[in-house]
C-alpha cells in the first residue's frame, strides 16, 4: 500500500477590504461572502476588521510544524526584493490601499519585516516566549529574562499597526503599558507613581487620543490607586497567557524609557531608545534590525528616525551607528547609559 505524501500547502491568508458606502464603510471578507458587515466610522471600522481577521487565525489554527511563508508561496510579491525567506513564521497584519485592504498572513520574519505598513501580531495560542510555570518564575541566576524584550518588541510591533500612524510617542508609551499590565479581560490599572515616572501625571490628553483611537475607554470613576481603563481592542481581549511575563516587559520598557540619560529626554526619544534596545541581546552592546520596522514602532518617518539616531548619539545612548540605505538595514552599538540599565535590571532579579 503506498502512502500519499504530496506537499500540500494550507492556505493561511485574510483579506478583509472597506468598501465605501453612503450609510459607511463596508466590511467585505472574501471567505464570508456574500455575508457582508457594515461599519460606520473609520476608527470602529479599523476594530471590526481587527476582530473579524482575529477570528478567522482562532478558527483556522494550524500547529507551527505545519504553517509556511504564505508570502512566499506567491513569490513574494507583498514586499520590495530582499535577501530572501528567513526566520521564524509569525502572523503579520498589514495594511494597503490607504487602510481600506486590510491583510492577516503566515510570513517569515525577513518578508514581516521588509513588508511596508506591517506589524507582527502576537499571537494567544503561540506565546512569543516560554509561558510555563517555570519560565513564570523570575530569574535567580544575575542574568535579563530575554522573555521581557520580546514580549514589548511584540507588542510595539502590533501597536504600530493598530494605533492610528499620527498617535503620538506619549499615547504610545501609555499605550504599551496599558496593554502589558492588562488582564485577559482587557482591564488595565496605571498607578500613580508609573505615570508620574513616564512624565504622563496630570495630562489627560495622552489618554484622551487613544480613547478618540477607539483603543480603550476609560470609566468615569476612576481608582484613587491609580488610572483605570478597558482596552477595546479585540486582538488584546483574548486569553493571553504569561501575565507575570507582560508585567516584567513593562517593567522593562518602563527602566529602559527613564535611563540617566532619557530621563530629561522628550518622550519621542524615550521610544525610540525602547524601539531600539529590544533588538539588542541581553548581555550584548550592539544590535541589528530593519529601519522600516523601527521607525513604524514609534511612528516615525525615515527622516525623523536618522534625527532621532543622532539625538541619542549626542546623549550617549548610542556610541555609533549605521544605516544601510540599500538594504534599510540598521546597526548599533549601545552606549553607558543603556548598559547600567541592564546592569541595574538584573541585579533586581
């Protein structure tokens, strides 16, 4: 009896395309046809396409063994030519057409991160990092947790995706907190004394542009202990495992922003410098990484990236770096001050 072993590859791509209507966008989603939703209003309808495409990852699970670079099955033809299929396989969500074709895929991370208006979405059912008990437990041997730098590098990478490209680095910054210190039914709790070290007490505007996002809603009453809110992000809602792993990266994400050398900086650097360090191995000084993606991480231009580089250069954050225009391929080498972050992390494991 001879067994069929015939490559067949599973289809792992959605598509969910607004189409506009007099009474509002339309939701048209080619595998729900002719099942239609409409959505009125551009932001709900960024939401309804999130949660629709959120839906069909949940339902069309497929063990990682079994999941390719559905990019490169179409010659990848989503992204400019580069060095060519590499690194593990992520679902990317991608925009085009000026948000009115929305696109949900298994790439590899070479064709995710040279892909224009894309962002790594983190994924519930495959947590970016060891969820187990044993890697829940903090670290006693002196040495980071890689664990932290990859759940903000996640995260940053999704909420450049799902925040509107104008949202500021404050709102980004109280954006990437609120979603690390969320419990898995999307409630989130900022204490005081958090706000007042990222130079975000007493302004109400940082919240009131991720609310006028339609990102989370804040309730009248807030907590005396803190600031309160419910992320309306339907990609955030689902079960998450690893809740003590988030509270570490926003930890992380917290220290590295208020470095010595930040911490009298404009937020806008502050970003950056997180955008920048999750790339750099702990117990590591240099790091390497595709500028298009590090620049959509703090919802920069390419422009106001190099300006940002040489601003961390003069603080000392950095001590070189270069930035390969052909291949958009940047590398660093980090300075003092982001050295005695990570010295003075570890010695608080």
């Amino acid at each position: 009896m001879r067994l069929c072993t015939a490559n067949r590859t599973v289809p792992r791509t959605w598509t969910v395309e607004l189409r506009p209507q007099p009474f509002g966008p339309e939701l048209v989603c080619p595998r729900c046809r002719p099942v239609t939703t409409s959505a009125k209003g551009g932001t709900t309808a960024r939401s309804a396409v999130l949660a629709h495409l959120a839906r069909h990852a949940r339902l069309d699970a497929l063990p990682v063994h079994l999941r390719t670079c559905q990019c490169h099955e179409r010659g990848c033809r989503w992204h400019p030519r580069h060095r060519g299929c590499s690194g593990p396989i992520v679902l990317a969500l991608a925009r085009e057409q000026g948000g009115r074709l929305w696109r949900l895929a298994d790439v590899c991370t070479a064709c995710a991160g040279a892909t224009s208006h894309a962002a790594i979405v983190p994924e519930p059912q495959l947590a970016a990092a060891p969820s187990s008990h044993k890697a829940e437990q903090p670290t006693r041997s002196g040495t980071e947790d890689p664990s932290a730098r990859i759940r903000v590098r996640d995260m940053l990478s999704y909420l450049a995706a799902a925040l509107p490209s104008p949202t500021g680095p404050q709102a980004r910054l109280l954006a990437l907190q609120c979603a690390l210190r969320a419990d898995d039914r999307g409630r989130t709790q900022i204490p005081h004394g958090l706000l007042r070290g990222m130079h975000l007490h007493g302004e109400g505007m940082w919240w009131r542009e991720l609310e006028q996002a339609h990102w989370l809603y804040r309730p009248p009453l807030s907590s005396t202990n803190g600031a309160t809110a419910q992320l309306l992000d339907a990609t955030l809602l689902s079960p998450r495992p690893g809740r003590r792993g988030r509270a570490r990266g926003a930890d992380w994400a917290l220290r590295t922003a208020s470095a010595p050398a930040l911490r009298n900086q404009d937020a806008g650097l502050q970003l950056a410098a997180v955008a920048l360090a999750v790339h750099v191995s702990p117990g590591t000084a240099s790091g390497t990484a595709d500028a298009g993606q590090v620049a959509r991480s703090c919802g920069l231009t390419g422009n106001q990236l190099v300006t940002a580089l040489r601003q961390l250069g003069t603080v000392g954050t950095l001590t070189t770096w270069t930035l390969d225009d052909t291949m958009d391929d940047l590398a660093w080498q980090t300075g003092q001050g982001m050295n005695h972050v990570a010295a003075h992390q570890n010695a608080q494991q």
